[in-house]
C-alpha cells in the first residue's frame, strides 16, 4: 500500500510540475448560458463553484503561509493580486479538464487503484478540514474524491504520452564544469590580469581580488547556461588550465577550469534534460490538442468571487498532502 500511495503522490508532484511550469492563458467565450454554479466549461467537462474554492483557498493560504495575509493589502499598479489569483487557478482548472478530454481522446481511465487511491487522499484530506472551512469553501468529500481523480488522470495522460521519450544523453552534452572567474571592463586591464597570472607572479585568486569587477568569483554550468562565447571557452579546458581573454557585451573575461567533469552533477544534469525534453513532448501534444476546443466562461460569477479571509480557514495542505 505504501507504494501504492508513493506512485499516486509521484503523479501529484508531475501534475504540479506541469502547472508551475506554466499555465498558458486560454481564450473564453463569456457568457451567461450558465445554470446554477457552473465556472467554466470545455466541451464536455465543467468546472463548479466549489472546485474552484477548493483550489483557490488552498493557493490563497500557500500565499499567506509565505508571505503573510497583508499580501492582499498591497497595491498594486495593475491587475490587482486577488484577481491574478483567481485567473491563475481558472488555468489551473482549465488545464485539468483539458487533460482529461486527452485522456477521454487516448481511450485512458483509472484504474481501480487509481479510484481507490483518490479516494483515500481525498478522505484524508477532507477529514483534515473544520466545519467553517468545509462551510465556506462549500465543499464536500465527493468534491474533493473528483479533484483527486482528475488530477490523477491528468498524471496518467502526462505518464502516456512521454512513455517512449528516452533520448540518448552523452556525458558531455550533460558535463557540468566549475570555472573560477575574472571580469574586468577593458582590455588593458584584462592583459595586465592575464600576465600576472601567466607569469605565476600572483595566484588566479589573488588577481580576481584585485581586478575583478564581478561579485561572484566561482561558476558552475552546463551547457546553454551561459553566453556562448563563456560556454565554448569553459567547455574547452581541462582542468585546472587557465583561459585566454574572452571578450563580450558585458566586459572582458578569464576563465580557470577548477572542474571540467562534476560526475555527481552531471548525472543529475542528465535527468534535468530529460525531464524537459519530455515536458516539451507533451507540451507539443498539449497545444496540438488545444484548437477547436469550446471553452466558456461565467465571467459574472467568476468576478464575484472573494477570497476567505477567516481566521478558522487555514487549510493549505490539497496539492501537497501525504498520501
């Protein structure tokens, strides 16, 4: 069951992932064909009131954790912070439910584990809440069992349409390497740094402390982390050689290698590239799937909706609870 439980929580983690990523804005009709508490709607999945008061507290509470509740008493010259978060977990949902339609399109559904897992976290995280919060969020266990369950979903899609992204990664396409560095703004001053350090009259560390411009003394990167111009020289030595003078918008720069192969970190490189290279396959998909979709907006309702701000409502735990 603990793994069970992990795997569901792996799929929560790529769910977020995926929108901390970026929801991109979508495009409504705004309308007033609605009935009852209906939010949204594209094609056939709909989002209610209380879904998006489930979202929205928790992100809110999120905020508040961090940053305080007079976050909300900011001012702010444009959209105002309330509205930006209303209109970031709309992306949200929108997002969910178009992940479900792909599932839908894919011919996947959950399996019973899947629902029985959905329905465990939602039961745990429903039993986490007071009456006030259940009250005011106007929530119930089946609201927050169908949360889950979509989220769920959106994971398995997510896990469908990467399965068979395993590009080949060599060592140096992922190398990390550490460069000390020198920054100075003009040539002159560059070549009395590089003679002093060439000449072994001072030390590469005693140089930059003397002449360098740049707050930071050490780098490490990969590749298209920095100009190409850096790049190429820093990828180019071996360890412990010391570069020549390398010209940019910026100023004038030397290099020492203290690194050229963190093995450790390259590894963990190489599952960062991976890791966006399948997000850009879905990515790809996802916006493949996007046209001709129907989406609608109850904007009059949307527009008055007001955060909760009650003392008894600190629930924040939906996206990131213990399965």
């Amino acid at each position: 069951m603990k793994r069970m439980l992990k795997r569901f929580a792996a799929v929560l983690a790529v769910f977020l992932c995926l929108l901390q990523a970026g929801c991109a804005k979508r495009e409504y009709v705004i309308t007033t064909a609605f009935s009852g508490d209906e939010i949204m709607r594209i094609n056939s999945k709909s989002s209610f009131m209380p879904e998006m008061m489930l979202y929205l507290t928790n992100m809110q509470n999120e905020y508040e954790n961090v940053y305080g509740q007079e976050l909300w008493d900011q001012n702010v010259p444009e959209t105002p912070l309330d509205v930006r978060l209303k209109e970031m977990v709309l992306a949200k949902l929108a997002q969910v439910k178009v992940m479900n339609l792909m599932a839908e399109e894919y011919g996947l559904t959950l399996s019973d584990e899947d629902r029985a897992l959905a329905e465990s976290a939602a039961k745990t995280y429903f039993e986490s809440l007071n009456d006030k919060e259940k009250e005011l969020m106007g929530i119930t266990e089946e609201v927050v069992v169908n949360a889950y369950s979509e989220i769920c979903l959106a994971g398995r899609l997510y896990e469908y349409v990467i399965k068979d992204v395993n590009p080949e990664i060599s060592d140096d396409e992922s190398r990390i390497v550490t460069v000390w560095h020198i920054k100075v703004k003009d040539r002159e001053t560059a070549k009395e740094a590089l003679n002093l350090i060439e000449s072994g009259e001072e030390s590469f560390e005693a140089v930059a402390a003397k002449y360098s411009e740049d707050s930071e003394f050490s780098y490490t990167f990969g590749r298209g982390e920095m100009p190409p111009v850096i790049e190429e020289a820093a990828f180019s030595l071996d360890k412990d050689a010391v570069s020549g003078i390398i010209e940019t918008e910026t100023g004038f720069h030397i290099l020492k290698c203290v690194s050229d192969f963190d093995v450790e970190m390259t590894q963990l490189n190489k599952e960062t590239i991976l890791k966006n290279e399948r997000k850009r396959v879905f990515d790809e998909t996802y916006e493949s799937f996007l046209p001709g979709l129907t989406k609608i907006l109850n904007r009059k309702l949307v527009d008055s909706i007001e955060l909760i701000h009650d003392p008894e409502v600190t629930t924040a735990s939906f996206f990131d609870a213990e399965f």
